[in-house]
C-alpha cells in the first residue's frame, strides 16, 4: 500500500487504516480490497449507524492533487449516473491527514477477477450475460459522453440476488473516466488504464480515445474469463506495449477453448480489432449481437478479384 519495505516484515502495512475514525463519522472496519491508488474499507456510519463502505486514497498520495481530483470525479460521475449498474454513492470528503475519499453503499458479492481466479473459466453463457451488463453500464456512461478508461476483470462486480435470480451486474472505479472534452486536456503521454486491458490508442495517443476504447477493454475481459489467459503472451512490459501497439494479440477464444459456440467468438473477435474502425461502433451494438447471438464478423475488404471487376 506505501510502495515501501519494512524492518521487520510487518503484517499489516502501516498505512492500513483499520480501527480508525474518519472525521468523527466513519469507523473503518476490515479491508474489502486494495487497489494502485486506493483501499477500499468496510466502515459503520456512527451517526445513522449503518454499514457502509469508505474508498480512501492512500496515504502517498494525499499531495497529489491530479488523483484527488480524479476521486472527486468518481464520486460526482458515479451519484449522477445512479442505476443499479453502479454502487450507489452517499458522500465524499477528505480524512483529517488529507486523503481524499467516497462513501458508497456495501455490496454483497466478488469481483470478476476473483471469480475467474477462484473458478477457472466461465461458462460462455454466464460470459454473455455478464458483458450484457456491462454493456448496459456502459450505455449509460457514453450516454453522458463519459469513457470509462480502465475497465478490467477487477472492476467487474457480480452481486448476489438475494431472491435466487440472476447475478447483477455493476460497474465500480470511475477514477480514469474522462468527459470528451476533458480529453482535449489530456497529455498525449499520460497513459491512463491497465496494461493488460487497454487498447492501442491509449497507447499511441490519449486525447484520441472514444468509446469503442472501452468496448476493446470488454473484449479483453470476455477473453481472459473464457479462457482463464491473457490474449497476449510476453516476457517483458516492454515486450507487452509493443504488442498492443502492433495489435499482436490472440483476438478468437475459441482456438483455446473450442466449446465456445463460434459467434461468442466472433463477437470477442471483433471487440478485439487492432483498427477500431472494425470494432462494434457502441455499446448498444455490441449490446444487441449478444442478445440476439448474431454472427457478426468485422466489415471485411473485398476480395483482390472483386476489387478488380469493380464489384464491391
């Protein structure tokens, strides 16, 4: 969490926060998970005493005003959006040592990292119903010309239905979404998002990015839960960025796995384009080939022959 070694070989990080009172209102409990720039807490509301969760930004970063900034962001993008395919957000504020943070409602459920870590591969029916939400979720977010930015397996949360039906699915850490136009502000070199996930523009030029960049990242999470792989294979992060940029990836699931019925894998295929001109052009059509299992393949080029005689 400090990015730090410790005399000793502590078994808790100095800067867990665990038992602490954040001003005066939240009593922090046990950790419910930890990521690069936050820790996320099981906390009681002391006044209305209810249980909640508290995301604290960690404690390196409390003079970073860039990432205090992109909290503020999550917690304002995440209350408008509201939906239950977001946790719902209450406040936000900063601890008494400066770190910025964002009461949200308590969810009851896993991470689809977890998942796939805990459960191998999934079924590729429970995949397709798990991007339909994702989908939905990002519906609503392009809708108010927001990207999510950093869409993972991690950020993919599965909710148990406490009346026994389907898992609901919610989308969590808007920290890197950006507006369109707050990406006319963006530097051409930030590289906002996850290695494994994200698509080559990110890499080659930020300020490009829309939102068929989010639907490449779901491509990439339906691969990797369907095969229990990356669809990159590297020694090296230098090794990993050039491959992305080149788009030197494994774009169909089914050469892994070949049970997966051939239009779940076209559609990866297709999230999956290196040209994003080829990709599904938003999230309700990719929404749509889903529901309907279309088999849809990227627009193609003609043949040499057909470029010939004119016929296109």
């Amino acid at each position: 969490m400090c990015g730090t070694r410790h005399p000793g070989e502590p078994e808790e990080c100095p800067e867990v926060r665990i038992g602490e009172t954040i001003n005066g209102k939240y009593k922090l409990g046990p950790l419910l998970g930890v990521g690069g720039m936050a820790a996320v807490y099981t906390a009681e509301h002391l006044m209305l005493r209810r249980e909640i969760a508290l995301k604290v930004l960690h404690k390196r970063f409390a003079s970073d005003a860039e990432l205090g900034s992109r909290f503020v962001r999550e917690a304002r993008e995440t209350a408008a959006l509201g939906g239950t395919a977001f946790v719902s957000v209450h406040d936000a504020g900063t601890t008494e040592d400066g770190c910025a943070f964002i009461e949200m409602g308590r969810l009851d459920g896993k991470d689809l990292y977890t998942i796939r870590k805990a459960e191998g591969t999934l079924d590729p029916m429970r995949v397709v119903h798990i991007a339909i939400g994702v989908l939905g979720a990002l519906e609503a977010l392009h809708a108010r010309r927001v990207i999510h930015r950093d869409l993972k397996s991690a950020n993919v949360y599965l909710v148990n239905d406490p009346q026994g039906g389907d898992e609901q699915v919610k989308i969590l850490d808007l920290g890197f979404a950006k507006a369109d136009d707050e990406l006319k502000l963006t530097n051409r070199n930030q590289l906002l998002g996850t290695p494994f996930y994200i698509s080559p523009e990110q890499y080659t030029d930020p300020t490009s990015v829309d939102v068929r960049a989010d639907l490449f990242s779901l491509g990439v999470v339906m691969f990797e839960v369907l095969t229990g792989k990356w669809p990159y294979t590297y020694k090296s992060k230098r090794e990993l960025l050039a491959k992305v940029m080149k788009g030197e990836l494994e774009r169909h699931p089914a050469r892994l796995r070949p049970e997966i019925p051939g239009w779940v894998d076209l559609a990866v295929a297709r999230a999956l384009a290196h040209d994003r001109e080829k990709r599904f052009a938003s999230a309700t059509e990719m929404r749509e080939v889903l529901e309907t299992g279309e088999h849809v393949a990227p627009p193609q080029k003609p043949s040499f022959l057909r470029r010939i005689l004119g016929r296109t």
